[in-house]
C-alpha cells in the first residue's frame, strides 16, 4: 500500500491517494480542491473511486473535476449524500460559494468495505462532526476524517453536530482500535490511537 497526501484548499484539508502497489488502482480520499495538483500525483495510477469521509464543502469541492477527468465512482456515507448536491447544506453557500457535487454512486454504511485491488478499507460510521462522518480502517492505519484529530476532535458547532455523538464514536469505535493504529486525519499532522487515548483532552 502507499499513501500519498496533499493538503488543499484555504482550509487545508489533506487529500489522500490511497493506492495498491501490485494492481496500481486507487482511491482518492477528500478531494477537497486543488484538483489539478491531486491529478497531476495521481498520474498513471486507475482511480476505482472517490471516498468523502462527510459532506462539508471543503472535502468535497474537487469531486466533480476528479471524476470528470478519472470516470470513477463517488462514496459517501448515506446520512450525508444529500450534502454533495446542495451548497445549504455543505456550508459553502456560507462562504460565499456555491459549491456542489456529482451525486453518490454508492452510498456507504457502516461495516462495509471498499477494495482497492489488495486493498480492503473498512467503513467506520463515526456520526458527530456531521451525521455521516465515516473513517476509514485497514492494516493499522485509519483516516479519520473530522472525527479525530491530533490531541483534538471535529466541530460539532455545525448543522446535525453532536458532541455527544462525537465523544461516543471517538471512544466506542476508534480508541478500540489497537494503540500502534497511525491516525491519518483530515486536517493537521498524523498521530497515532495510543497518543490520542493518553493526550486527548476532549476525551479524558
């Protein structure tokens, strides 16, 4: 497996490109903007699909040229599918844009899976940042979208947050996960389970 990583956008979201080294396919996780740079690290990597770990606007505002130029499928957690097609709802009508997606082509639940040739990620519903945040586990790594950061957690200020809901997903599904697990999150620096379940403050 390799991973790739672009931190894109004003609000520097990091993409990353997820790829099996044998079979050369590959996700794109987050492709938030700067799509000519995510395409230009793609290169001759096939894109199997698109994966939002949720629905706000700065993890989803290069979906449309992605899969324009890759013709490959977007996934997205149920609960937030209706987020890719209004600007309302992905808050980027609050920024003074407008922007919008190309609908889900498959709609994800928890405990589902998604190949990536040798590849198996493992959907994690983990509702409280939005109600269908996702993180995405396989082989000791989970990208984690807004729901864990580094010694931090997702807002739950915005429409369909819950701090409840957040602190449940956080230590019921992720601090399961084995301490050596490397957190890969959707903004700021990697860290690892064990770090967060010893230094988190939110979940102490």
């Amino acid at each position: 497996m390799k991973i790739e990583q672009l931190v894109v956008g004003d609000l520097g979201v990091n993409c990353y490109i997820v790829s099996c080294e044998r079979t050369k396919e590959a996700a794109v996780i987050d492709p938030g903007a700067n799509a000519k740079a995510i395409l230009d690290k793609i290169g001759d990597l096939k894109v199997i699909a698109i994966i939002n770990t949720h629905g706000h606007a700065d993890h989803i505002g290069a979906n449309k040229k992605i899969k324009d130029a890759t013709h490959t499928d977007i996934l997205i957690h149920r609960d937030d599918a209706q987020m890719l097609l209004e600007s309302r709802l992905n808050l980027s009508v609050f920024l003074g844009e407008s922007i919008e997606s190309y609908p889900a082509d498959r709609i994800l639940n928890s405990g589902d899976t998604v190949n990536i040739g040798d590849i198996i990620l493992k959907v994690i519903h983990t509702p409280g940042h939005t109600k269908g945040g996702i993180c995405l586990y396989t082989d000791g790594i989970l990208f984690s979208g807004d729901t864990l950061f580094a010694e931090s957690i997702g807002r739950t200020d915005f429409p369909g947050g819950s701090m409840q809901g957040l602190i449940h997903s956080v230590t019921e599904k992720l601090l399961i996960l084995p301490d050596d697990t490397r957190v890969l999150p959707g903004h700021g620096p990697s860290t690892t389970i064990g770090w967060e379940r010893m230094h988190n403050q939110f979940l102490s």
